[in-house]
C-alpha cells in the first residue's frame, strides 16, 4: 500500500467520525460520501494495481473499508449522545 492510499483511507476514517460526532442533519450522508470518494480515490490513485488485476478484490476491499467506516461513525455518534 502506498503513502498516498493510506492518507486516503485514513481522511476517510476522519470524516466518518467527525460527520458522526459533529454533524446533526444528514451525517448519514456526509459519511458515505466521504467514505465512497476517500475509499475509491485511495484503489484509483494509491493502488492502481489492485483495481487493474482483480476488480472482486477491489470491491471486496471497499465494502470492507466501509464497515469500518460505519462502526467509526457510530463511535463518533455515541460519543456526541454521551457529551448531551
């Protein structure tokens, strides 16, 4: 994995939890928007390779990333439900 996929994939973490931390109306969108453009930008220009040998894999890797991303937005939620 290259510098340039790694910064991608973890911006795309930071917006999750910031979207589920600090966003009230359509947090919900805000975070799979930023997961969906950081998670295909970082297979497009960080690791080309993957998307070119196996496009299973790829997707694989996506719907991976996105979980992850969604159980970081939930975290971020709780933690804006414990400070209310």
């Amino acid at each position: 994995m290259t510098l340039i996929a790694a910064a991608l994939f973890l911006l795309g973490f930071a917006a999750s939890w910031i979207a589920g931390r600090y966003v009230t109306t359509g947090a919900a969108a805000v975070q799979g928007g930023a997961i969906g453009i950081c998670g295909v930008a970082a297979l497009l220009f960080g690791m080309p390779q993957v998307w070119e040998d196996s496009l299973i894999w790829a997707l694989i890797a996506l719907m991976i990333y996105g979980l992850v991303g969604a159980l970081i937005f939930r975290s971020g939620q709780a933690a804006r439900e414990r400070a209310e």
